[in-house]
C-alpha cells in the first residue's frame, strides 16, 4: 500500500497469509479482514491452534510422516496389517491415500524423489531407514505408490534395487485409465498402459 | 476423514484453516501441510501475527475502521483533508479506496447497509455516529461511496435525508464505464449512465 492505513500487526498478518498456499497478496487481505471481523469464533482458534501445532508437530522417526505424536498415530495403530508397506514421496500423498482408504497399512514417507538436477541424491531421502525397516523383518509386501513421473518412477526403481537382496515383494500401483476419466482426454501413455493391463470383464 | 491419520492438533488446524475465506477443505490439507513444512519460516510467525492480532485490533470509535490503535492510523494521521468524508459500506472498501489513493481524506465505515429483508436497520449501523461527526463541524463534503446496489442506494439517501439540515454537501461516485472495459461487456444501465454523464473531450 501507498500509506500507512493500519497498524504494522495487521500489515504483517496479511504478509504472511499471502505466503500461504492457496492465498495471494489480494485474498490474504480479504482472510485477514474476514479474521479481524471473526476474532473470537475464528482468528483467536486458529492463532491458538498454530501455537499447539508449533509448538507439538514432530515428523515421526518410524516412517517419516508429520504428527504431534513420535512414532506417528499411523505407526502406533495396533489396528493397521505390519506386513504391508506403502511407501509415497510426501506426506500429502499419505493423507490422500488414507483418504481412499483402501487399505489398512503403514506407510514410509521419502521426502521427495531422486533428481539430480536439483541434487537431490538418494541420501537426502529416508532410502536407508526404509531398507533397515525391511531389513528388521515382518514385512512382505513393499508397495511403491510413487507419482507418474520421470523422477517417481527413477526412484521406484532405485529402491527396488535396495530392497533386492531382501526377502520382500515390491510392487507398483497400476497404470490405467481414471475412474470416471474420458478415453478422448487420455494421454497415448495411459490408453497403452490401461490396454496391456486390461482384465477380464 | 475415515480414520484417524494424525493428531487431533493437526486435524483441528486443517478444519479451522478450511473456514478461512479463499480456502475449502482441500486446499486447507495443503496449507496445514505446507505451513508445518514451514514451521520456522511460517507456520510460527503467522501464529505469532495472529496472536498479536486478536490482542491489539480494535474497531476505531470515531470512524468504525479497524486497527491496532484507536482512533485509527487514519483517524489520527494529521496529513489528510479533515473537511472530505468518505462513507463506505465496509473496511474492505476502505482499503480497496486507500489503494486507488485518489484522495488523502478520512473515512466513516457503516458496517453494513440498510436491508428491511435481513433485518439489518439504521440503528444497526454507524449512521448516528456519522450525522454526529458531521454536525459538529469542519466537514464540508460527504462523499458517498457505497456499493452501486440497491440495498448501496437505500442507504446512501437514507444517509442524505438524515443529513439534510446540515451546511454539507453530499456526493456519490460517478457511474460509467469501469476503466480497460469493452462497451459489449457492459450492462444497459451502465451504458445508460455512462452516455447521461458524458464528458467534453
């Protein structure tokens, strides 16, 4: 802004909404005011709600994901079968598979994908404590839900040259056409892939 | 979700993140996320900002802004014209104003506008205050900017008729066509207006 029209609180407020994702310089002004009007029901509980999370969210040793409890709620869960493994490139990707809840399983989080163009190496991501993890024994399926990508489907295959010496089945998650997707939308690579994969109806 | 995935920290964060204006409950997964990955650099100066916030932002008692101080920034500011008034709906517009910088006067923030259908009468908005601020002297236009609505327009000649026994003169924005916007865009009563309040070239 120009001139100075409020104080420098609310001015710094809205400097670090528009840092959130999903906000920008104009819908953070709009939070901000929207947060302002709303003290009580809204901006005191989301300042303390920040403060608890600042103050407790750890990443869990086990597998690598971001809890207020260390091992994670995932890793402690007597409910979850020990001897499947997903293991994804983030944390978000846990979130969205636990969303489909298709399976009742732990997971290891890598952090990232190999890409040595932005030098990320095979030690910046938690390899090694997912093949002591195998190594420990009671595992017998590691699932690779990685993405799609060049760099998901590099690391997918270093991991299972790790994992190769150890008594484990690796595998991936299928290739194929989205539920609901439209053949005419499709990429030649997933209409090939969906057509070598196919099943009997 | 189904089940739980993490703590109950983190998913009160995520659900309160999701009232926030600009986010729903999928991008507020991602902000939860993002802002923990920024712990240091995010997530605790924003619970910081917030904190700060709902301690220090109150509403200005003579102009209805907010701010950390009271009277506001504005209020306070020796700089500005004293004898120009803006009347705006709210604060957003407040600021939306003080961004086009046209104008280097004070403000009055009705909080709202007259809607019999919502309930919403002149006692319910800063309208007392405003015919008090004028009768006391030193201000020689009131401008009203008001939303070009209806429920803009009831209120902007319910403030007219309040303040008609007062030496003031009371404005309103020009109606036309809004700068960069193409003639075949536009609505017939913005047409309409624009022609009646025709300019010489």
């Amino acid at each position: 802004m120009s001139k100075r029209i409020a104080g420098p609180e609310i001015e710094r407020l809205i400097q670090l909404l528009a840092k959130v994702p999903g906000l920008g310089p104009r819908s953070a002004r709009r939070a901000a005011l929207h947060l302002i009007k709303k003290k009580d029901q809204l901006l005191s509980p989301l300042a303390l709600a920040m403060g608890e999370a600042v103050a407790k969210v750890r990443v869990c040793s086990c597998c690598g994901n971001v809890d207020t409890s260390d091992p994670c709620t995932i890793c402690t869960d007597p409910r979850r079968d020990p001897a499947t493994l997903i293991v994804v490139e983030d944390v978000s990707d846990l979130w969205a598979l636990e969303r489909a809840a298709a399976l009742n399983v732990r997971y290891h989080v890598l952090g990232g994908t190999l890409s040595p163009l932005d030098g990320i190496r095979p030690e910046d991501l938690n390899i090694t404590s997912l093949v002591s993890r195998v190594a420990e024994g009671g595992i017998s399926e590691v699932i690779l839900a990685v993405n799609a990508t060049v760099e998901g489907q590099t690391t997918a295959h270093y991991i299972t040259d790790q994992l190769s010496g150890l008594e484990v089945k690796v595998t991936r998650l299928a290739h194929g056409v989205p539920v609901g997707g439209e053949l005419d939308y499709l990429d030649e690579g997933t209409l090939t892939a969906a057509l070598k994969s196919r099943t009997v109806f």
